[in-house]
C-alpha cells in the first residue's frame, strides 16, 4: 500500500470524528450514568462507544496504523502512523449538559505531529490541520487573532483552582489581561486557532488530550507548547496562543 497523503489522513480524520461526536450526542443531555475510573476521573458508555466508532472508522482505511485512545487503551501497528484519540474531551463538562466538549484526533508521522482534528458535536464546529495545508474551521480558512498586548487579550482555562495551585504564574497572566472565561477544556484551544481568544492554559495535561492542537495552532500561525515553551503533545501541562503574545506569555508562565 502507497503511504497516505497527509490530505488524505485529515479526510479519514474529520470523518472519523463527526461520526463519533454525532453518537455521543444520543447520550448528551440524556441523564447518562456516571463511572469513576481508577484515578477518580468520570467516564460514561458514551465516552467507550464513541471511541469504538472512531477506531471502527479508522481502522476501514487504515487496518495497520497504530491507535491509542484515552478509554480502549493502544493498538500498536505501524509506527510510521499513530492516531491519538480522545472521544470526549470534557465528560465532566458533557455530564453537565454543557456543549463545551469536544471529540479530538491527532494523528502523529513518524513521531511528529501532523494531522489533528477536532469536532464539537453539540455546536456543530469542525477545525481540522495538517502540516502545510493550512487550518479550516468549518471549511473555511482559520487564523489566530492579531491582538499583540495583553491588556487586550482574553484568557481561557479548563480550571481556575488548578492553575492558581499549580503556579501563581496563571494570577499574573490574569491580572494584565482583559478578559478571564472558563469552560475551557478543547473548546480554549479551538476559541485560540480561530481568533475568538488570545490565550488558553491548561495547568495538567494528557497526550488524547492535546493531540490535534500542536498542527492546528501551528497551521493557524499561533503556537502550541508547554509552560516551559516545549512545543509538544507529550508535556505535563499546556499554553495556546496567537503569535504576537507568545514570548509575552513565555515570559509569565515559564517563572
């Protein structure tokens, strides 16, 4: 088999998604019961169903890639190709009724971040990367804000507590900036990539779930990276931002 177009592995990406995210809306708002997996964190059958159908879609086209996923765990295959896959991003979010979550792939060649996807089913927005092909939100090119002060800058965050007791770093990045909104989880990063918001922070971070961000806010001419400015998806924590603030908020975040 000749190796895929990385056209190609966004197409399977973004089908991938919208289909999983359209089955995890049967359960959304449905009053779905609540596990607790061994490190106290939520997960529904919606969260195992949806990745099911994603791995199912996937593994139509490409039967020998690797898969790893937050909720079946991986499959290892073909290490030239692995797909990360978070099927909901924000159950706690999701359990609440909130459209906030989101369904997200990441797609890594040969070890390096290429393709990412993701999909917000409940309000119908796909943003979608891979390396040299630009970003589309819904079909249509996507690009960072231009906003290059802080003081004009809005801030998002998955967990206030979280960040404050991480660092008192997060306080002064709030304090010089002019707006500060939670409900972040993906929904921040997807708000950065499309010019919508400045900045998104994230004080603990898993690989599904940041998998997409690194080519998306690349290819939307921001940046995506760990505190200490590492652009990975393998870090322990995460920043988003658009290109003029990131040395600025580099400055903040990495004391």
């Amino acid at each position: 088999m000749n190796a895929p177009s990385l056209q190609d592995l966004r197409n399977v990406a973004i089908e991938a998604a919208y289909l999983g995210g359209r089955r995890s809306l049967a359960y959304f708002n449905s009053g779905i019961d609540v596990e607790l997996k061994a490190d106290q964190t939520p997960v529904t059958l919606a969260d195992r169903e949806t990745e099911k159908v994603i791995r199912q879609r996937i593994r139509q086209v490409y039967p020998t890639h690797s898969l790893f996923g937050e909720e079946w765990g991986e499959d290892k295959g073909d290490p030239d190709y692995k797909w990360i896959i978070d099927p909901i991003d924000g159950t706690k979010t999701f359990i609440r009724g909130v459209p906030f979550y989101g369904t997200l792939i990441g797609v890594e060649v040969k070890g390096q971040p290429a393709v990412g996807v993701v999909y917000m089913p409940a309000l119908d927005e796909m943003v979608s990367a891979a390396t040299g092909l630009g970003c589309l939100w819904n079909g249509r090119a996507a690009r960072v804000s231009q906003v290059s002060d802080l003081a004009g800058a809005a801030v998002m965050c998955t967990d206030v507590r979280s960040a404050r007791k991480r660092s008192s770093a997060f306080d002064t990045l709030t304090a010089k900036t002019l707006m500060q909104r939670t409900w972040g989880d993906c929904y921040g990063y997807v708000l950065v990539a499309t010019g919508r918001a400045e900045i998104m922070v994230d004080p603990a971070m898993a690989p599904w779930d940041c998998a997409p961000f690194l080519p998306i806010l690349r290819e939307a001419g921001g940046h995506f990276c760990t505190w200490q400015g590492e652009p990975t998806i393998w870090g322990k924590d995460a920043i988003a931002t658009n290109d003029a603030l990131y040395e600025s908020v580099l400055e903040i975040m990495r004391t």
